[in-house]
C-alpha cells in the first residue's frame, strides 16, 4: 500500500513511546525515527544526514540524537546538526577531510497524538 | 522487446514485494564499497610503515587485512550493478561518500601501537557499516544480505585480530594460509573471481 505524503498514519501505541525513548518504524518503504523527549514526540527521517546508519541504534545527548555511527549529534525538534565528531581517539591523528566530515540536517516528520495512537505524516 | 530496452527484473521486483528500499540500499553498499576500497588504500601506507622488529611482526597480518578488504570491494560491487546502481564517475567524489573514515596514518607512527589502534577503528567502522546492510536486507534480499554477512564475519575477524595484538585478548583463530585468503568472501565461496 502506498501513502500520500499528507496522509497521516497511526504507527504505534502511545504507551509504546515512554519518555526519553525512541524507535524505528516504517512507512512505505521509508524507516522514520519516532520518540518522545522530556514529554515532547519528534519524528525524523531514520537515516543519518552523514553517511546513512540507522539512528534508531544511537542514543539522546540532551536533545539531540547520536549516531552509532560516528557519534554526529542532530537535534530531534529542530534537525540541525549540532555536533561533527572528531574520529580522533588520539591527539597524534590526522583529521578528516572536510569532504568526508560534511553533513545535512535531520529530515523532520509531522507528528501528532490522538487518544492512545501516535500519527506520523511524510510530509 | 527492442534493443536497449530492460525488461522487468524479477531480481528487483521480489526485493520490493519484500518491501526493501533498493534505493537506499544502493546508497548503503555503495558508501560500503567506498570505505573498503579507500581502506585498501591506506592501509598499504600503514603497512608500510610497519617497520623495524615490532612492525615486522605485524606486517604480514596487515597485508592479510588489506588484501581481504579489498576483495570485499571486489565482492559487493557486482551486487550493486545487479541492483540497478554504480561505482561514481569520480573517485574523489567516491571517496568522500565512503561510509568509514579515511585511516590516515598517525603523526606517530613509529609507536606500532599506534597504526594498530587506526587499522582497529577502521575495522570496527566496517563491521557497523556492513551491519547497516545486513539489518536491511535480512530475510528480504537474500543474495545481498549473503555476500554483506560473509564481509561482515571477515571484518569481525580482522577486528579480533587487532585487538588481540593491542591488548592480548584472544582472537579465536589462526592465521591465514596466505594474504587475501578471504575465508567467507574468497574463491572458495565463489564470490570473487581473481
């Protein structure tokens, strides 16, 4: 089945969205990352801007997501980009090109609650 | 059907009836590719300079790493012309989509300890990376998912290795017979043909 962008599709139970929690669900094809920070639902594109990986696997920093990846933090309500981790573990590293380090920001979903069911538009 | 014109790829249309995203699985394997080729890249630099008596106890490990990884490259890459998708025009602009870092050698090389612990994250950058893949296609894209679990064990294997050599702990296993062996990925599963 395919969804229209504006339509909005129910994707879990709100009591599946605990506070400070965050999963993966999918919507035609696209996985989109939903969660609730300090009471608040945001949903994102699942993919992270920089090279892909699942943020779904990452975890919060205050408000922002951290990829698994390579530790780049997007903030959940706005998504920009807030920190391009360094992959240097030692000071005697060389840095990444800033080819390579560049990123975009989190694509952002309409997210919405109604009774007990979280509402999730591609829009 | 005329010249040039594709008819329906039923390789294709059982992996969307499975409901897998090929786009961004093509995106996927080949930011995949890109690392293990820039990979293969850097480490003939760190492999060089693996010298003296410490770094040539290390040497021929780093070549098996090499080698193994570029066959890696050489495996998927068939898998992403098969899915409709290619390598980029410019290698520069392949480069910079890699999905793992680029393992420069480090200002202090001389410490072997040091190339060990950049050819480790490199390493374990690969094992996420390919992890990606085998999520995606798990029981949807049986060929992709396939060869993407067989890199994925060979990346285990060289992150075992590399920790065994920074901190002692047992890797597991032994040797390769010789470099570019490739176990899992290697002419014995038919994956690579050189």
């Amino acid at each position: 089945m395919t969804y229209s962008k504006t339509e909005r599709h129910p994707v879990c139970k709100s009591s599946e969205l605990g506070d400070n929690t965050m999963m993966k669900v999918s919507i035609d094809m696209v996985d989109v990352l939903v969660g609730r920070k300090n009471g608040k639902l945001f949903a994102c594109d699942n993919s992270c801007p920089h090279k892909g990986a699942s943020l779904s696997k990452g975890c919060f920093n205050g408000d922002n997501v951290v990829c698994h990846m390579h530790g780049y933090e997007y903030n959940v309500f706005t998504g920009k980009l807030e920190n391009m981790k360094s992959w240097k573990k030692e000071d005697t590293w060389v840095e990444q090109d800033m080819e390579w380090r560049k990123s975009g920001d989190l694509i952002l979903y309409s997210i919405s609650e109604e009774g007990d069911t979280v509402y999730v538009s591609l829009k | 059907m005329t010249k040039g014109e594709v008819p329906n790829i039923v390789g294709l249309e059982v992996l969307k009836k499975n409901g897998v995203n090929v786009e961004k699985l093509k995106e996927l394997i080949t930011k995949g590719v890109g690392a293990e080729f820039t990979t293969y890249y850097y480490y003939t630099i760190l492999r060089m300079h693996c010298t003296g008596l410490e770094g040539e106890g290390i040497k021929e490990i780093v070549e098996d790493a090499r080698i193994e990884d570029r066959n890696h490259f050489e495996a998927m890459v068939p898998r992403l012309y098969e899915l409709g998708g290619n390598l980029p025009r410019d290698i520069r602009k392949f480069a910079d989509q890699a999905g793992c870092p680029d393992a420069y050698l480090p200002d202090n090389w001389e410490s072997i300890d040091s190339i060990l612990k950049v050819l480790l994250e490199a390493e374990q950058c690969a094992i996420r990376s390919w992890g990606e893949v085998c999520d995606m296609t798990a029981g949807k894209d049986h060929r992709t998912y396939d060869i993407a679990q067989r890199i994925m064990q060979e990346e285990i294997e060289h992150e075992a290795w590399f920790i065994e050599l920074i901190s002692k702990r047992p890797s597991g296993h032994f040797r390769r017979k010789f470099a570019g062996q490739s176990p899992h990925t290697g002419s014995q599963g038919s994956l690579i043909h050189l």
